[in-house]
C-alpha cells in the first residue's frame, strides 16, 4: 500500500513481534480497530530473511493495475511466496553454499529425491532405497524440503513444507515433466523405471509455479545422479571427520574445508564444498580429476595467470539466472 508492504490482523501482530517494529491499529466501521504493521518497500529484503528464518513464508501481493486506468480499488495479486528453498535475494543468500529445495516422494522400499538451486539453475533427481535416504539429506543440507510424510526420517533443520497434488499420480507428473522440458520421453533424463524419481521432480516444478514462477524457466535440465559414483556420508561421519565444522563447539575456522578453501570466486568455494561433502570412488572420474589437479600443480605460471583472471570473476552462475 502506497511505499509500504502492510500485514493486518494477526500477521500484523507476529510481524511486528519478529521484526521489532511499531504495531499500529486502524479503524474499519463503527468501534472496530485493525492491527497493523508495516514494512518500507525499498527495506524488504533486509526484513524477509528475519521472517524466513523464523520459519515463516512470506506472500508478496502488490499492484498489478494501472492507477490512471483503475476505477475505485487499484487490483493487487499475490505476485510471489517467499520461502526457504525459493530466495534469491542476494543479501539473503550464502554465497559460499547452494541453497537446495529438495522434493521426497516415499515409496515402500525406496524413494524419490529430487532437488534445485534456483538462483544456478541445477536440478537432480534420483530414486535410492529408503536406508540411503538419511545419508542423502544430510549430504544436501537442503533449506527447504518438500514432503508428505514427516514421521519418518530426519530432516535436520530444513523447513518443511507440503508435497504439491501432482506428485500423487505418476501420469500427471510426467506429463508435467514432459510439458515443461518440451520432450516426447523421459528416457534421455535417466528416468526410465524411477516413478518416485519422476514424481519428486515434477513436485518440485509445481511448487515453483506455485511460488516463483519466474524461477521455472531456469531449470532447462534434468540430471540424475548415481550412489554409485562417489561416498555417501551420514551425518555422524561429517561430523567425526570434521569436514565442515570441527572441536566440540563446532568451529568452522579449523574444519577440512575451511583449511583446503583457497578459492578465489563463489562458484569454486561451492565447488569444494561439493567435493568434500561427495567424495568419489569412481576410478576413471578420480583420474580425471587428478590429472587436471596435477597440472596445475606443476605448472606454475599458468596457474599464477588462472589465479589471477580468477579474482576478476564474478558469480557468473547465479548472474546468469538473473538474466533469464
């Protein structure tokens, strides 16, 4: 409303609470007084990450008529719901990491995991046995899981949110999937014979539609991953091997990835991450990496010249999806 975002009633009274600021009232007809708190429209940002850490999603609605043109009430829409798995506001991103929405679908032995960076367009998918499926949370950290069944695993502290209706039925989600990637099959994704795969993919796609639309167009592929090329590692190995945190208090300045992290741009420090959090085991991959990791080793004036083009790069990653 005008230069401000408003919140009424209830909303009004937990926003101000969360975010420290003044709760107001107004009056609406004879002896009855609304509550109200409002935001800055150009401060936004810095008090959405508050909300969103609390736990909360957020509805933006905002004008989508023309003043000039508009008889009486301007019309507002809902234009975008705020959540863990869809920021993509800068200040409220960790450069350093993904922010991954993840997607379960549960089956009797088995499940579906799919997951996604919005703001670097990665979306993978795979369905593992159920016994896997602990390990492959904790090796995500996702922000933000989309499920239906919360009783049974251990989602750390990702929020959790609801699976979308499409997800029910195999038939809707791959005509779901087929419609967005324009494709007359599956197979060239590697879902052949992954119904729970196929279905945690197409719920991640209509929770997006849903709640950032503008997102959607940025997941143009569909990868699957493979337990097979690279080390599942559960919770309690990351923490003994002190991979990302070390000591009893968890301090990051000491842990392996801290002391391995001379990158020079966000891209190679999530990169790293990656690596540390997956580690290979399979033989030809491994080489590969060694050989390019030998090299620059040993020749140190290309390497000098990399390091040096490295630190003029920005996010080119995340850049991109804000052109698209």
């Amino acid at each position: 409303m005008g230069d401000f975002y408003e919140t009424f009633d209830d909303d009004a009274e937990i926003v101000a609470r969360i975010l420290e600021i003044t709760l107001t009232s107004r009056e609406f007809g004879k002896s009855n007084r609304i509550p109200m708190a409002g935001i800055p429209h150009h401060a936004l940002n810095n008090y959405l990450g508050k909300l969103i850490n609390k736990g909360y999603k957020v509805a933006l609605c905002e004008q989508v008529s023309d003043v000039s043109e508009s008889k009486g009430l301007v019309d507002r829409a809902v234009v975008r719901v705020v959540t863990a798995g869809t920021i993509v506001e800068d200040n409220m991103l960790d450069p350093k990491t993904n922010n991954y929405l993840a997607a379960i679908v549960l089956g009797d032995e088995q499940a579906g995991l799919a997951y996604t960076d919005i703001t670097t367009g990665e979306f993978f998918t795979s369905q593992i046995p159920l016994d896997k499926l602990d390990a492959q949370i904790s090796v995500l950290d996702s922000q933000e899981i989309l499920v239906h069944n919360t009783g049974v695993i251990n989602f750390g502290d990702a929020h959790i949110s609801d699976l979308p209706k499409v997800c029910a039925s195999i038939e809707n989600s791959t005509k779901a999937l087929l419609s967005h990637f324009k494709v007359h099959s599956l197979d060239s994704f590697g879902l052949k014979g992954s119904p729970l795969a196929i279905q945690a993919s197409a719920g991640i796609l209509a929770y997006l539609e849903n709640n950032q639309p503008e997102a959607v167009a940025a997941l143009n592929t569909l990868k699957s991953f493979s337990l097979e090329t690279y080390m599942v590692l559960d919770r309690q190995t990351v923490h003994n091997l002190e991979l990302f945190q070390s000591g009893r208090w968890g301090d990051q300045d000491t842990s392996l990835f801290t002391i391995l992290n001379k990158t020079f741009t966000s891209m190679g420090t999530r990169l790293l991450r990656e690596w540390i959090r997956r580690p290979l085991i399979e033989i030809k991959t491994l080489n590969e990496r060694q050989k390019a990791v030998g090299w620059f080793y040993t020749n140190s004036r290309p390497r000098e010249k990399v390091r040096k083009l490295l630190k003029k790069i920005s996010d080119i990653e995340r850049l991109i999806n804000k052109i698209k």
